[in-house]
C-alpha cells in the first residue's frame, strides 16, 4: 500500500488498526424506528453503538434497513419523506436525529452513499472542494494534498469525474468525505461494482485512514468477508432490526455467519429468524 507520511486530521491518533479505541460510543443509535411516507415501517426498534476510533460493520441482506440506518444518523430521510418516529441517536453527546443534514455534516459526520454519487461534470479536484463546503479554514489545499496521498491515481486524473472508473469514483468519493475532516464516516457499500482486486485495495484504504486518522467509521456492507476483515465491531440485520452483534472474530468464527453471509450456504441463503438455536440480546427498551 502507500507508504508516503500522510498528514493527519487527528494529531492524537496513531498505532495499529482500531488501536484508538475509546470504550465511550461516539455514536449511539437507540431503539429507533424510522417510517417512509408516514406508513412503511422500515426500522423496528434497532439499536447499535460505535465507539471512538473503531470501524464498525453493518452486515445484512438487501431491504434490511442498512441504508436507511445511515441516513437516519446523516439526516437524509427527509429527502425521501422518511422519518425517525421513535428512539434517538446521540453523536458525541447531543442528540441528532431529525436533524439538518449540512449541520450533521458540520459536527463531524459525513456519509459516503451508495453509488458513489460522485458530480460527474466536474473534475476530481472540483469534487474534493465541493466536500470542504462546510469549512471555512485556510487548510483545504494541504488536505487535497493528503487525499491524493491515499489515492494518488485521482491526482493523476484532470478530465470529468464520470469518465473514472468504478475504482476511482469510489476512492473520489471516499476522499470527498474526509475533505470535511469528519469525526465519523458513514460508508454505505463501498465494495459495490468493483473487482476483487480492486475490493481489496479500497478496504486497504479504509483500514489505513482509520490507522493513520483515528476517523471512527461505520461501515455497510453486503461482503461480510471484507467488511469484516478491518472492523472490530459488527452487528447484522434482517428486516429492520439487529440480529446479532459480537467482536468480528467472533462473527467470523460463528457458524451461522458463515453460512448465511460468508458463502456457506449455497444456493439457497437462510435466514437467522428460522434459528431455534438464536438468542437474540436484549436491546434499549
């Protein structure tokens, strides 16, 4: 991977991957219910923490509430006439939910979506400034400078920003995010669409900024196994809420994971629901 000195957004922050954990949550979504178009019922009481300095995975199948997570902490239910009817979501000690999305962005969380969402008719740099929009510091151009430290290919790339590959609009996006120098990124199925070659790359990627950063990250993913690989923290989901939790070693290891999400099951992917065996842990009540 790199090896050049990147400069850092948290001076404090060094050691191994997730070695800056802080016990306290940075984040703390509780017992939350979200409802689109005052009717559809998408989040049924889920409840999750994420500490500081730590990457934490949030796995599950299509339609089980993970983007919807997201942009609950983010703000961005609100342009899909989406709501939080119950619960709370706490970020460093005030509450946030039903919250404005540039003010979230503000307080230190940026969401990188599902997509991409890159602006295809402006150039990697012109996106890079766009994601410092919220500041108001004379440190932009330095931070582009440590940006393309982690994605060098993107300094290397002057044309449209839609003529980059799958690869390089994600590694655009991702260094959109950190141009707002967040506290916490939101990655919403950073793996989607890209090689296994180049999967390994961005999650390379992803470990070294929580590494070299300390930037805590919550990060949805439908490749368990990768997302895995550089969480300490996962929890899974299934329609609309938390199934299970535990230490990614422990997911890992678990012989339910592995055969619903880490290719055990074949063909035919069950459902943790259909478990006499699982207990699920008491949540916020």
């Amino acid at each position: 991977m790199i090896q050049q000195v990147k400069p850092s957004l948290d001076p404090s922050a060094n050691g191994g991957a997730n070695a800056g954990i802080d016990a306290s949550p940075l984040l703390s979504v509780r017992n939350i219910e979200v409802v689109y178009d005052e009717v559809i019922l998408v989040l049924r009481g889920l409840s999750l923490d994420v500490p500081r300095g730590a990457v934490v995975a949030l796995l599950g199948a299509n339609g089980a509430g993970k983007s919807t997570t997201l942009k609950a902490i983010s703000g961005l239910l609100k342009t899909e006439n989406g709501e939080v009817t119950r619960g709370e979501i706490v970020f460093d000690g005030e509450r946030i939910d039903g919250g404005d999305p540039v003010r979230t962005v503000r307080r230190g969380i940026s969401q990188v979506m599902e997509g991409r969402r890159i602006i295809a008719d402006l150039t990697a740099l012109e996106n890079l400034r766009l994601g410092a929009f919220t500041r108001r510091d004379k440190e932009v151009a330095r931070d582009i400078e440590m940006v393309f430290a982690y994605f060098p290919r993107l300094k290397e790339r002057t044309g449209l920003a839609g003529y980059l590959s799958g690869g390089e609009q994600q590694m655009l996006a991702i260094g959109r995010a950190l141009m707002a120098r967040p506290r916490l990124i939101l990655m919403d199925e950073p793996s989607m669409g890209l090689s296994p070659l180049l999967v390994k790359e961005v999650f390379g990627i992803i470990r070294e900024i929580n590494r070299d950063l300390g930037v805590t990250i919550l990060l949805v993913e439908q490749n368990a196994r990768a997302a895995l690989s550089v969480a300490s923290y996962g929890y899974i989901m299934e329609q609309g809420k938390v199934v299970l939790d535990g230490a990614a070693e422990a997911l890992r290891d678990n012989e339910d994971v592995k055969e619903f999400y880490l290719g055990g099951a074949g063909d035919q992917r069950r459902s943790f629901k259909n478990l006499k065996s699982f207990r699920r842990r008491k949540r916020w009540l």
